[in-house]
C-alpha cells in the first residue's frame, strides 16, 4: 500500500461514500456544541421536523459567552441569558449531554474534550469554533465549522468535505528554558503568514514537537487555524497514552490496550509525503510578541516594532500602517518598552493546569505592576480546582491577580470582561484583531510567563532572563 | 437558500487585506439566538462611531455604495473565527456577491450554504476593479455563475474557476443535508462497523 500520513488515514477510515467531483461524506465521532453557534443548527433541526440522529456522540456545554464572576447570581445581560436558555432546553428536547454553568465539568470546550477523554485519536472531531483544531494534538482530525454544517453534523452525523492538502510544519531542536509552545506557534504564523497554510492540515512533527506534553501540543494545535489551516495534527505516542489512561471517557482496561495498539498504527508512515513543508530550528526562535492586529503580525521580545518600510508588497505596508495605528505604536520601538494596562491568562491556546503552573512561578514572592490589572480565568472548572489544591490560586491572589470562574472570557470579551479604549494587553488568547478584546483594546499576544512577567514588571521583559523567587 | 444564476447589482469596495469575521460582525452581537436581522451591525465598529453615529470616512458609508449588493474586497477575506453570522449578516445587509483574491476557508464554506457567491479573482484583477472605485466612480457589475463570467457594461470581462459542485448546489439552491440524508444506507453500514474504543461512556448510556 501506498504510505500515507496521519491525516490520510484519519480521512480514509471515516470517508462514506466519495463520488467523482463531489465532496467526500465524513463521518463524525464527535460533535462538541456550545451556546453561540448553535441555537440556529436546532432551529433548523425544527423547522424541517428531522431528528437529532446520534445524540449519544454530541456533547455540550456553555463557554463563550458565561460570567466569569458568581454563579450564583442570574445572568445580568438578558440577551446572553437568553442564549444560554436556548442550550440548556435545546439539549433537554435532544437529549443531549450538556455541562452546564453549574457543572463541575463546565470549561472552555476545547479544554473540556481532552480533560474528559472524549478527544482520542484517529477521531473526527467537529464543534462549530475554529480552535476545535486543539483537538488535533492527539492525532484526532478536528476542525471547525459553521452554524449550517453543525445542523448538518446533528441531522446526519456526517459532513459532506472536500479534502484539503497536507502540510508538514517540522519543528527541530530542543526547548530552551523560556521558550514555550506558544513561541513556538507564533513564529510559525510569523513565518508562513496568517493564509499561509490555507486549505490545508498541518501535521506538526520533529523533536521539539515530540518533546511536549500534551497540554503544549494542544496549544500548537489550537493555533493552527491562525495560520488559516483546517486543522492540525500531531501523531499519538506514549505521551498521548499516559494522557489519556484513566480519563473519565477514555476506554478501559481491554479496550484501551486495544484502542492503544491501533492508534499507534496511525503514525506517518515511511516515504509518504506531504503537498507542502515548513522546517524551522527552535535556535532560531525567541520568546514571541505580537505587535499587530493580526496573529502573523509578530517578533521576538529581543526584536523592535517594525515600519511600514520593512515590508515588501503595497498591500502588507498598508496593514502594516494601520495595525500601527490602531495599536497607537512607534516603528522602532523596543518590545520590552511597550507598557501594558491589562494582564489576560486564558483562553483555550494557554489556561491548562501547565500554563496556570508556568506563569504562577514566575510571580511567585512578587507584585502585580502597580499600573496593572491582571486576571487569571482557568480553561475548566477542574483546571481551576487542580490549580487550587496546589494552592497557585493563592500565589496568583497574593500578586493581585484576579482569580476567577472559567470561560471564554476576555479572549473574545463577549461577556462582561473586556478591555476598555485603547487599553493594552498582554494577553495569553489567540486572536489580536481590532476589537477582539473590547473596543479600541490593544492585544499582544504572549506566552503565560511572558504575561505574567509583564504583569510584574508592567512592560514586557525577556523571560530568559527572568530571576525566579522560588 | 436561495439559488443565483446571474447577478446584476452595484459595486462597493472594502480595500483591505485580512478582513476577520471579527470586523464584519463584532460579538456583542452574537447572542441572539435568530439566523436573521444581523446586517444592521455589518462592520459595526467600523460603521459607526464610539457614540453609534456613522462614520462617514468609512468606504462602505458613502451614499454611492448604499445600495450595492457586491463587495470587491482584500485577499484572506473572512479569516479567525468561524462565525456563520459573518455571511448571515452580509447577506441581510443585500451582498449576494463577494469578490477577492483568496477567502478563509470556513467563512468561503459557509457563505455557499448562504446563498452568497465568494468569487476569486486574480488580485490584479481585484486591485484593477477597487482603483476604478477609488475616484468615487459607481458601477455595476454582472456576475453569471452559468458562464463562470463577470461583466459590465464598459467592456470589463473577467472569468473565474468554482468547484463545479458547489457550482451546482448554488445554481440550484439545494440543501445539503436532504441530499446526505439520500445516504442512510450507507451512514448505518458505517455505523455497524464503527470500533468499539470509540464508543466512549457517553455512548453507552443511550
Ligand atoms: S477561548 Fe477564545 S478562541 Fe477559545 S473557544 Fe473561547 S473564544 Fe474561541
């Protein structure tokens, strides 16, 4: 047989039916549904009376758009009640399994999958959010979709796809201390640009990347989509197992040695190749921070904001002006000269038990910058109960950082935690859009410990040099 | 959905590159829980000022474009966030027709089962159809999906390339799903042989 990569063979073993000039029919093990992009796929389900057809491989909960504050207290805003009602009576009439606000399961849906083991290898995985590409860090094909696509997947269990092409983003070298997954994606995105992997399944491989746990390749992975990938995938290994044993939807016993045995078979085989590849040395990156209003808009800690000039085509220079405009920033600029107002450790790129661990020692025995107002909101209700039995929640309070419920949060500031006008954040989230984190707010995306570290010292420093209080 | 054979409208043109789904519509206005009436918030934050007046700099306010129901935009239109109320709130706000360079590949997706026909153009092309815009200067153009061809009045002609299904469902205005749904005999067949590891708790329990 011809060697094929993990991508194909995730793809083959879920292709239904493939007629000639016509998508594939994929099958889906996976649905995860959250409040903002659903009530309309039911509506739909509805109004053409069809039913919801495997609810036993659909699974819910509410992220974007909950209050990070008491959830004991009604929901202020009527409009975000109102969505969240629609869920919890959506999967009462489905009858779908839902973690609700009250739930001791409740997070973030891309950190919710893996923690509960719904996300294994060799799955189809599809959840109307573009990170569902997170899920691809266990060699799952995962991949986000639209609202109609969701009513599809609930009518049917199947996606009609066409098959996008493969590219391999090869990272060698070892991880310095300092240097994070973060970094690592960022200047991924920097390199290739934000379309530069469009159309395609990015399978990350080399030895920096089989090095990670595997909290640090779901970060990888979740950024994928940054780099305008339908996904990205790294291959199951021994690491992915230890993961993956004992977690509560994880198969069992006899299973999981069986399931173990077939998911090792679906590792890139010999001599198969990919449509594209992308090589990079970890030598030859640094602790990265985005500058812009895009995530390829990036540079190193040691770097300076760039000008307009440094760039090649018209239309780049033209971004490149009003990105610097927007983010109110001077060409030249050192990075560790930018002054940050806001301090954002979240989201589902970086609010992992690891990354809660990661910035915690970096501000542990020290104080939140006087002109700083930082907050932490774990990616779960279980990352926030680990994190507080290892007591980081009282390093983060000492400091004078926030600690609150989990959710979406300021990542998209669809609720109430947003940034005001031209407030500047140091932010641990995955998108520095106009507005992505409030109106007039500036992002600069960042590592957890390069956040925490600019918590501290109100402007971003080079975490390599940083002097830990242990 | 509705089908589109041929499309005659008005040209307005939004010069830049990377237009996220964050910019076309803004997620304050995500929480309603309708597919309909999003095209009021359209480029919200560009649309209108911090007061919610218009902003009268921005292309799209000018009362030449009003009316248009294509948009001639920059390359990686629709990028970041897979957010259906993108092509929801175009498609209500009258664009039927987009045109650029290269799309995300969710938001190109989602705008097939929309209705709305994202056409890619060389970007010379595109740049060629935004400077004639740059003086002010209106016009219409046709687009015939039938001919794969755009045209106006004024001798411009350019040919563009779909995927020749998505070409059929939109001539057509079928409906995905029904269309899967002709597939149950296959679906089940799959089913039967799904491995058990993927049977996780959740299953069990139905
Ligand atoms: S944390 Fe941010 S990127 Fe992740 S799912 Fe929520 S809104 Fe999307």
């Amino acid at each position: 047989m011809k060697p094929r990569t993990l991508f194909e063979k995730v793809w083959d073993r879920h292709v239904i039916e493939q007629e000639e000039g016509k998508p594939a029919i994929l099958y889906i093990d996976l649905h995860l549904v959250h409040e903002v992009t659903s009530p309309q796929a039911f509506d739909g389900l509805r109004l053409h009376g069809r039913a919801l057809r495997r609810p036993d491989l659909t699974v819910a909960t509410m992220d974007h758009n909950v209050p990070t504050t008491n959830r004991s207290l009604p929901i202020a805003d009527a409009t975000s009640a109102a969505q969240i009602d629609a869920l919890v009576k959506n999967c009462k009439e489905f009858g779908v399994q839902l973690y609700d606000l009250h739930s001791p399961q409740q997070g973030i849906v891309h950190v919710i999958g893996p923690e509960l083991g719904l996300t294994l290898p060799g799955k189809t995985i599809v959840c109307g959010d573009s990170h569902t590409s997170t899920h691809g860090a266990f060699g799952a094909l995962a991949f986000g979709i639209g609202t109609s696509e969701v009513e599809h997947v609930l009518a049917t269990q199947c996606l009609q796809q066409q098959k996008p092409r493969t590219m391999e983003v090869r990272i060698e070298g070892k991880l310095l201390p300092g240097l994070t997954a973060k970094d690592i994606i960022l200047a991924v995105i920097a390199k290739i640009g934000t379309a530069g992997a469009t159309g395609t399944v990015i399978e990350y491989t080399g030895e920096a990347i089989r090095n990670l746990s595997m909290e640090e390749r779901m970060t990888i992975c979740n950024m994928s989509i940054e780099a305008g990938a339908r996904a990205g995938m790294i291959a199951p290994d021994e690491t992915t197992f230890a993961y993956l044993e004992g977690k509560p939807e994880a198969p069992t016993g006899k299973h999981f040695a069986e399931a173990k045995e077939d998911w090792r078979k679906l590792a890139t085989d010999d001599g198969a190749s990919y449509d594209q590849q992308v090589i990079l040395n970890t030598a030859d990156i640094a602790p990265q921070v985005t500058w812009g209003t895009s995530p390829g808009m990036g540079t190193e800690i040691t770097s300076r904001v760039p000008g307009p000039e440094e760039f090649s085509t018209e239309s780049e220079q033209k971004s490149t002006r009003r990105a610097l405009e927007y983010m109110g920033l001077i060409p030249g600029t050192p990075i560790t000269d930018i002054e940050v107002d806001r301090v954002f450790i979240g989201s589902c790129t970086n609010s992992r038990l690891e990354d809660l661990r990661a910035a915690a020692r970096v501000i542990k025995n020290r104080q939140v910058s006087s002109h700083v107002k930082a907050m932490v909101v774990p990616g779960s209700q279980q990352v926030k109960l680990a994190a507080e039995e290892e007591g980081l929640h009282q390093i983060f309070l000492d400091a004078g950082f926030e600690w609150r419920e989990s959710g979406c949060s300021m990542c998209l500031a669809m609720n109430a935690d947003t940034l005001a006008d031209k407030e500047r954040c140091a932010s641990t989230s995955n998108r520095n859009f106009e507005g992505r984190q409030g109106r007039g707010g500036r992002t600069h995306l960042v590592s957890p410990m390069m956040a925490a570290a600019a918590a501290i010292e109100g402007h971003f420093v080079d975490i390599r040099q940083w002097e830990f209080i242990d | 959905m509705e089908p589109i054979r041929q499309h005659t409208g008005k040209v307005a043109p939004l010069d830049r590159a990377n237009v996220d789904t964050d910019q076309i519509i803004p997620k304050q206005f995500l929480k309603r829980i309708e597919r309909t009436g999003f095209g009021q918030f359209l480029f919200y934050n560009w649309r209108f000022d911090k007061d919610g007046n218009p902003d009268p700099t921005f292309e799209l306010n000018q009362p030449q474009y009003q009316d248009a129901s294509i948009l001639v935009t920059g390359p990686n239109f629709g990028c970041g966030s897979s957010r259906e109320h993108a092509p929801w709130a175009l498609l209500d706000d009258g664009y039927r027709v987009i045109i650029a360079s290269s799309y995300a590949d969710i938001f190109y997706n989602n705008c097939f089962k929309n209705g709305i026909l994202p056409v890619i153009l060389p970007e010379e092309t595109v740049n060629n159809l935004l400077s004639r815009m740059e003086a002010g200067y209106t016009h219409n153009l046709t687009v015939d999906l039938e001919q794969c061809v755009i045209t106006d009045q004024a001798g411009f002609k350019a040919g563009f390339e779909v995927d020749p299904y998505r070409r059929h469902c939109l001539l057509n205005g079928l409906d995905d799903i029904a269309i899967t749904l002709q597939k149950e005999e296959q679906i089940e067949m799959y089913e039967r042989d799904r491995p058990d590891w993927y049977k996780t708790a959740v299953e069990k329990k139905y």
